[in-house]
C-alpha cells in the first residue's frame, strides 16, 4: 500500500506578513466567516413545519442549527475515513 504523504510533499501554503497559513484553513476560516455573516443578515422570523408541529423561528436560529449539523456530519465522515 501507498502512504499517503511523504515528507517531501508538503500542503500548500501561503505566506501572510510572514506568518505560513496552510490554504486549507484559510479556506475553511473565509467559509466560515462567510456562513456566520449570512447567518447574521438573516434575522427575520420563519415558519417550520418539523413532520407534526409546525413552529415560528427565528431564521438565523434554524441557519446555525443546520451549520452545526453540517459541521458535526463532515467532522465524523472525516473521522472515519481517517481510520481507514
């Protein structure tokens, strides 16, 4: 089996006021500021019909929670295909 990294392949990066950022983070820093802005503009009251109930929320309340699961989701598949 191949290894997955050697020591001369290295993760790109970029070099900002001489600090080294991976681009990867600074990915997932930009979409993260991106999807919390979002979240933030997006403030007005939504009716959600969860299979019964149907409650009134606040939007951004519902975008978080659907941001969280998504984190949580990506996280554990991540997880498992590490262990691979």
């Amino acid at each position: 089996m191949e290894e997955k990294t050697t020591t001369s392949e290295r993760p790109s990066t970029v070099t900002v006021r001489g600090r080294s950022f991976r681009l990867r983070t600074l990915g997932i820093v930009l979409l993260a500021v991106l999807a919390i802005w979002f979240i933030g503009v997006n403030t007005a009251s939504v009716r959600i019909r969860l299979w019964i109930p149907t409650v009134t929320l606040p939007l951004w309340l519902v975008l978080a929670a659907t941001l969280l699961v998504g984190a949580a989701i990506g996280w554990m598949a991540a997880r498992r295909r590490a262990k691979r």
